[in-house]
C-alpha cells in the first residue's frame, strides 16, 4: 500500500523560511511526513547559500555533515577512499558533491555510494544533480530549496535532480532580493513609526514577504515604501556579519536569515508595498505585504497565479 500511496505523490511545496531555527524546524516536519525508513539515496539540490545544511540538519538530526558555510571536515571527504574508516557505525553518510569532486575522481563517489547502498546504509547528497548521471541511479527521494523547497518523489518518469534544480535555482535571487527588501523595511518601520521587531513577526510568500501584527499598526504604507525604497536606491553593499546580524552600508542589523541576501541593494527590482493591510479572518493578524515582482494584483489569489505561471 505505502508504494502505492507514493506513485501518486508528484511533488510537495513549501516556503523556504529565512533563518536557520526555521529551516531545520521545516526540515524536521519534511522528514516526519515524507521520509521513509527504507530511504537509502536522499538526493539535495539547491545554490550555495540557500540553506541546505540547515534543512539537512532539520532532516537529520545529529547527521555530522562533511562540510558547512563554517568549516569542512577532511576526514569525511576521505571517508570516500576508506569506507567506514573511523565510522563503522554510521547508518547516514553525508556528501557535497561540489566539494567531494575537488578532492576525489567521479568514479570513487560512485562506488562508495554504491557501497553505502549495498550495505543498506543512507547517504544524504547535496548537488545531487551533479552525480546523477554519472551514479545512474535516481534518489528516492528529491528535496530542492530556492525560493520555495520541493519535495518529490521519483518515478520512471521523473522528475531528474537537474529538472528539480534548474526551478530552485531560478528562484532563489527571489528570496534573497524579498529579505533585504523586508529588512530595508524594518529600518523605515523603527525609524519613522517606532515600531519595532517586537510588534511584529516575519512570514513568507511567493516573490516577497509578510509581516504579521497581532494589533493592526499605525502606519502610513505609501510613504513606508517611499522610505524603503530609498533605502535601497542608495545601492548599499549587503554582507553577511555573523549568525544573527548583516551589515548594510555602515549599518550592522539584527537578521535572523543573515546569509540569504543579494550583495548589493542595487539588484531588488520591481519592490513595492501592498497598499492596505490583510487582515487573516482565521488568525486575527494584519499582515503587511511587500512583494519584489511589482504585481500587486488579485492578492487573494496569489498563490494560483504563481503556480498557473511555471507550469
């Protein structure tokens, strides 16, 4: 029955959150409802600096990866030449294949994943995509992070890793143009109204983002976009400072997403703010609306747009 069930899942979405703690909270919740303990070859893919090692950790829980944004780790990159050297009782392995190429031939990732299989161990490949054909052999299961993350499950008829990353990659300058924008916001929204990121707290959407307010704020929105965008229009250098700040210009802000942004204010195109608060008839909340695509339209159908539009 469980096979059965899978065929006629094509794909799952979500929002890829900005911040590590949501990342991994996402990826916990990926796991738990698309994860099967006979999974063997999980396959990632996704641009640097989209959050694959979060969501990795999310999924896999004390999972030691054999590289991060931090550090790398040479004993597992060799691990590949010594199978099970030093680890004999790891049940999960874990490859990045951009940096695994620049230490060890194609033909030796091939066979030690062959060989994790055989020995019906897991392996979790980041830029699965770039062992696919060469393995020849699909994962069981695909997950790709851009602007959103995608969760499928491949057939006889696809999808393969490049298909599922050429999607998250366009999206991503997405997600990173909405999180500086939204920061280039919050400033304005502390400077000019005094409020501060105690009233509020960050949402996602498609090509932009969402800023919920359990009481409906005082706030004039056309000149909180006049502020934003001249913010941005002062084409200040975005730079990632440590876990929980950017710096902006001369600015260095508090950012719980601090390595998903553009390097420059320059490049967010076509930002702008929804002119009237959604109040969520479920919720309660007010939520204000900042979207990079200048599409302003049909709000409430938002979601279909977007889907409608990459199909």
């Amino acid at each position: 029955m469980r096979n059965l069930i899978q065929e006629y899942m094509v794909s799952s979405q979500y929002y890829a959150p900005r911040g590590r703690e949501r990342l991994m909270f996402l990826g916990e919740q990926i796991a738990q409802k698309h994860l099967h303990y006979s999974d063997s070859l999980i396959g990632i893919v996704g641009d640097a600096g989209s959050g694959k090692s979060s969501l990795i950790n999310g999924m896999f829980p004390g999972l030691e990866l054999s590289n991060d944004d931090d550090n790398i780790n040479p004993r597992k990159i060799m691990q590949v030449r010594d199978l099970m050297h030093d680890i004999p009782d790891a049940g999960t392995y874990h490859l990045d294949m951009r940096f695994q190429m620049a230490f060890t031939q194609m033909y030796e990732i091939v066979d030690f994943v062959k060989k994790v299989m055989r020995r019906k161990r897991r392996v979790v490949i980041e830029h699965f995509n770039l062992l696919y054909e060469a393995l020849g052999i699909n994962a069981d299961i695909i997950v790709g992070i851009g602007e959103e993350i995608i969760v499928t499950r491949p057939t006889i008829f696809g999808p393969n890793p490049q298909s599922i990353y050429e999607i998250v990659h366009q999206s991503l300058n997405y997600r990173k143009m909405a999180h500086t924008a939204e920061e280039a916001v919050v400033q304005s929204l502390e400077s000019e109204f005094g409020i501060t990121t105690d009233d509020f707290y960050s949402s996602d959407m498609r090509n932009g983002f969402v800023l919920k307010f359990p009481k409906e704020p005082k706030v004039d929105l056309e000149k909180l976009e006049a502020l934003a965008q001249d913010i941005l229009s002062q084409n200040l250098d975005v730079s990632y400072y440590d876990e929980d700040h950017i710096k902006m210009g001369d600015k260095i802000i508090h950012c719980d997403g601090a390595r998903f942004h553009v390097h420059n204010t320059s490049e967010i195109k076509n930002f702008s703010i929804y002119k009237k608060l959604i109040k969520d008839p479920e919720t309660k909340v007010y939520n204000l609306i900042g979207v990079i695509d200048g599409n302003l339209n049909d709000m409430e159908n938002r979601n279909t747009f977007y889907f409608l539009k990459r199909q």
